[in-house]
C-alpha cells in the first residue's frame, strides 16, 4: 500500500489487488484532491488492468525503464507499474508526498559547474547512480534526475540531465536551439544549459521548490495511458486547456503559439506527454505549464510526421492551415492569429540565424544544424 498526503494530512491510500488498481480517499475535501483527474467528490477509483495514468507520469521509460527492469527483477523476480512507482515514490517533492515499503532516501547534491564541466559518460553514470531513487521522469532518451547546488545563489535546484545514444546524435544541441526559439517567442519554456562539451542538456524542474504546486499531463487529464500518447488532436488538448485554466485566454493564446512552433521546427514528438497543467495547492490557480521536450525531429527522421491529429491528419499544415486552426479551437480572430503567426515565424528566423553561426565555430554539429535549419526553412505537407 502506498499512502498519500499533502502537507502531513494523509488524504488517500493507493492500492494493488491482483491486476487492479484501487485509489481509497481517506478525506473527502474538494482541495485535498490528488490531482485535476482524480478529484476526491467520490470515495474510490477503480482501474481494472491498467495502471492510474495520473501515477504513470511518474515511471520511466525507454533507457530508464531497462535499468529498473534489471534491478527490480534480481530483487523481486518481477517487474510491473506497482513495484517501480512504490519505489521511487517516497522521493517524489511536490504537493503530494507518498509513503511505501520503500525506504525515502537522502541525496547528496552535486555541483552544477562539476556537471557542466565533465560531461562524459563517466559523469552521467555516476549521477544515474547516485539519484537513481529520483528517476520519476518519462521519456525514452537517456536521461538522469541530479540535485545540485548552484555556486553563486547556494540554492539547491533539482535538474534533468539529458544525454544522447548514437541514434539521435547531438540531441541536447538540438533541444537546446529549439527551446531558444520558444523563449524567443515570448513564452514559458524550462531553463536550460548546455554542458562543456555539448554532451549534456541540464534542464531545471521548474516546479523543484515550489512544492505547493502539481503538475499533470494532457495524457492523464484524458484519462489515457502512456501507449495512447500519439492518439489524440492538438484540438483536444486545446478543450482540456480551455476547461480546466483560471487563465483560458492567455493559455489558449499560448498554447497556439506552441502549436505554431511545433509545426514550423518539424517537432514530430509533441505528443499529449509533452503538454500538460500546473496548478497550486487548492487549485485557485490552475495554468499552462511551460514548454518542455522540444526537438526538430525531421533531422533524425526527414519523413517523420505531427505526433497528434489536426484537422484528421498528421501532416505538416502550412501558414492557413494553422491560422484556421487558432481561429476555430484557441479564441482568436483571423487577424490575431495571422500576428501570433508571424511572431512565430520571426523568432525561427532568429535563432535560425544564431544556429547558422554556432555551426561555424561548432563543425562537429554541421549535418544535424543543418537538417535542422533546412526543416525550419520549409513549408510544407508530407
């Protein structure tokens, strides 16, 4: 059994029975909910041979998963969702706390200019190593949680260390510049540094100290699991957004903006993880959560296409095809839309122009730069 709290009340106990999954609410207040998904009005929830997808936003996939894999299956002779969630879960800091079997651990923390410094694989194994109890993140690349401490401020700050295997050679440049060009946009997006030697991506929690606030995924707030997270709509996420923000039309404004993004960098992994809602403790306030998991995907794949449907296709829709779309699901007239396109456009332009000269003083990023650029360059329908 896994017992739920927030603050040192205990609200909900979470359950396995054989192949079920049972949530038992132990105080029946609206505010005392586990998340958006699982308001407590009702006393049980029941999932009948599938994991709660609120708590698989917390297990690890691809890379990770393997990891657990091996170590939970010598320890036990078994792995499933249950086991690998009640231990990392005692080390989860957010607004909800858990207690299990498990034991929570302490963390040392590390520099973060050590980090930056020696990023070799020497390096990330031993951060795997040393936060592997911290590992509830999704997403299939090598990645690694670490708690370091920042020399100038002495603040603790808990980071995602991103590497990269031989398949998607140079990921954390590519994020790297992808990201530059959502926050040149003007919108939320995770800090985010380069290591040294282009190795690591270090990208900031950016609910890591602000424990009064959740964080679910479109994915969970649709009552999916994680092998539907390419079956869905950009249209649909816009609903969820529109239903549950305390600031719809700045979100949705938002949101357009990210889909715009998405399409013009030929980002074919904006699934309905890679979205989601942060809210605080009592969910007065409930809004858009920064943007994450950005790639130009195209550059590993040249035929890869949208993660999600819009308008019934995963296609690469071009400039009225994406206006249409702000028009008919984000609020927004014709006009409106047709502006926040063009900001997007010129932000791709601009960091296009930083990326062409990074290339020339980083030759080692010359094929994948330039897949890149030649992705944010073209319009059009695959």
């Amino acid at each position: 059994m896994i017992d739920i709290f927030i603050d040192n009340l205990k609200i909900a106990e979470f359950k396995k029975d054989s192949s079920n999954y049972l949530i038992d609410y132990k105080n029946l207040e609206l505010k005392n909910s586990i998340s958006l998904s699982l308001p407590n009005n009702r006393r049980f929830y029941n999932y009948e041979h599938r994991f709660v997808p609120f708590f698989e936003t917390f297990l690890p996939e691809g890379y990770l998963y393997e990891i657990f894999k091996n170590i939970l299956t010598k320890e036990y002779g078994y792995i499933d969702d249950y086991l690998i969630f009640s231990m990392l879960s005692p080390n989860l800091d957010g607004r909800l706390n858990y207690k299990s079997n498990f034991e929570k651990l302490k963390f040392d923390s590390i520099s973060k200019e050590d980090i930056l410094n020696n990023d070799s694989k020497d390096t990330f194994n031993m951060l795997l190593k040393s936060f592997l109890n911290k590992n509830a993140i999704s997403g299939v690349q090598p990645k690694t949680i670490a708690v370091v401490k920042d020399k100038d401020s002495l603040v603790y700050k808990e980071f995602i260390v991103k590497t990269w295997g031989e398949e998607f050679k140079y990921l954390a440049e590519n994020e790297y510049f992808c990201l530059k060009v959502f926050k040149k946009a003007n919108l939320d997006v995770v800090n985010a540094q380069l290591s040294k030697n282009k190795n690591f991506l270090l990208v900031e929690n950016f609910l890591y100290q602000k424990e009064s606030w959740g964080f679910e995924e479109i994915l969970s707030l649709q009552d999916k699991n994680r092998i539907k997270k390419y079956n869905g709509s950009y249209e649909q996420i816009a609903k969820i957004i529109l239903q549950f923000s305390k600031q719809k039309y700045e979100d949705i404004k938002n949101y357009y903006k990210m889909i715009v993004l998405n399409y013009l960098l030929k980002n074919g992994d904006a699934h309905l993880k890679n979205f989601g809602l942060v809210y605080n403790k009592d969910f007065s306030q409930i809004k858009l959560a920064p943007a994450y998991d950005i790639v130009t995907t195209t550059a590993y794949i040249y035929k890869d296409k949208p993660a999600l449907n819009m308008f019934g296709k995963k296609v690469w829709f071009k400039e009225d095809k994406l206006i249409e779309f702000g028009q008919k699901y984000c609020l927004l007239d014709k006009k409106e839309a047709k502006k926040l396109y063009l900001e997007c456009k010129d932000a791709v332009n601009e960091v296009a122009s930083e990326l062409k000269e990074y290339i020339k003083n980083n030759p080692h990023f010359s094929e994948i730069g330039n897949l890149m650029l030649k992705a944010w360059e073209e319009e059009w329908i695959s």
